[in-house]
C-alpha cells in the first residue's frame, strides 16, 4: 500500500486540489483448501480487485493559453482506458463474452479475469 501510494500521481484541476491522475488497483489473491472425505482437497481461489479510477477530464486549457507539459499525454490515456473500460462493461452486460475490448489499455488487461 506504501509503495502504491508513494507512486500515486495527483494533479490540480479545475474543480480539485487532490485530483488523482492515475489509476489505482490493489488486487487480494485468497487460497483456501479443505481435505474432503475421500482424502482429496478441494482449492478454492478468489481475487478481489480494489480499483481507484482516475477522474476523466475535459479538454481546457492551463494558464496562458497552454497545457502543462504532460499533461495532454495524462488526459488522453485516462480518457481512453476510461472509455475502454465502459465499453467492456457495456459488452459484458450485454452478455457478450467474445471479442472484448481487454487489450485496447492495460486497466481493462488487468481486470479481464
């Protein structure tokens, strides 16, 4: 958690001070294993993904005219694993299962399981 939080980057909006500008994933793998009455184990694997996204953010410009340098690079990844990842909830939704959108950013790569 330390080491996410020391990675963490922020960058102050419009609208916030604290704004965070990369998205935060923190993924609790559990194993459980019980003996059952023939002599074999039964393993049950679970994984939980706490997701922190980063806000999205209109195109406006900084002082003078510009934006800070990076920052239209930061905005167009968060925009589009943002819009990656609503399009696979979408699909999914829909009951679709193929074809899925995962690899298009690496948010939607990490939770595609």
């Amino acid at each position: 958690l330390r080491r996410g939080a020391a990675q963490r980057k922020v960058r102050e909006t419009r609208y916030n001070e604290y704004s965070s500008r990369s998205h935060t994933v923190m993924q609790v793998h559990v194993t459980s294993s019980r003996p059952t009455a023939d002599g074999s184990v039964v393993v049950k694997r679970s994984k939980l993904s706490l997701v922190d996204l980063a806000g999205s953010e209109r195109w406006g410009w900084g002082s003078g005219g510009q934006l800070a340098a990076g920052h239209k690079d930061e905005m167009t990844a968060i925009n589009k694993s943002l819009t990656t990842l609503g399009r696979v909830v979408t699909l999914l939704s829909q009951g679709k299962r193929a074809g899925l959108p995962y690899r298009e950013s690496k948010l939607t790569r990490l939770l595609q399981d």
